[in-house]
C-alpha cells in the first residue's frame, strides 16, 4: 500500500507542477507568464533534479538505505527553501529581488508547497516499511 500511495504521490505532483506552468483550465489555473516565478520554480525544478536519482531509486524499489536518506536530507533544506520562495512569489509576498530574510529550514517546511512536503513523506515512509 506504501508503494502505490508514494507513486500517486509522485504522479500527482508532476502534474501540479505542470498545471501551475501551463495552466488548467478545469482547476482555473492560468499559465503562468511571471518570468520571476517561472524562474524560482525552475531553480526548484533544479534542486529537484539533483534529488531525483536517490528518491527515483526509493520510489521504484520501496526501500533506501541511510546514505541515500542522508544525501536527502542534507539537500532537504535548499528545496524546501527555494519551494517556499515560489510560494511565496506566487502569493505576492515577495519579489525575485528579495532574499527569504529570516527562513529557517523549520519555517520552510510548514510553509511550503505541501505537494513538496508529500514526497518526502512518502520516502520516508517508504523508507521505514
């Protein structure tokens, strides 16, 4: 059950991510046109990508092992941050020019986008089965 509620997650936050760039209609989502939070999403996209390898190979198998976790998790903070930073772009909260003052990594994570939050849940999860 573990697998299959991780690869849903998985699935569903390709397709969030997709439908915040290039709109959807259904969920009343424009494209997005904003360069500086098309910008901040793809230096997140970036963070990602430099994750995908370990949480692909987590979510393929169903298991990890503690050098994967802790490649993860040491790399944890920069996407949660860069995350909160499109969320808070899109929120109108900030601009590109401005520089998260005073986000911790705990401030981020209760912040972000909780698809982000999901995966990392999901892997851990899948992690401890």
């Amino acid at each position: 059950a573990s697998q299959s509620a991780l690869n849903a997650t998985m699935t569903e936050f390709a397709t969030n991510w997709k439908d915040l760039l290039n709109g959807n209609s259904e969920r009343s989502l424009p494209e997005m046109t904003d360069e500086c939070a098309i910008e901040a999403m793809d230096l997140t996209k970036d963070t990602l990508g430099s994750m995908d390898g370990k949480l692909m190979k987590i979510v393929e198998s169903g298991t990890c092992d503690s050098e994967d976790v802790t490649e993860i998790a040491s790399q944890n903070p920069e996407l949660l941050s860069r995350s909160n930073q499109v969320v808070q772009i899109l929120k109108g909260s900030m601009t590109c020019d401005e520089e998260p003052a005073g986000k911790t990594t705990e401030s981020a994570a209760r912040t972000t986008a909780p698809e982000v939050k999901a995966v990392f849940f999901a892997v851990a999860v899948a992690c401890l089965a």
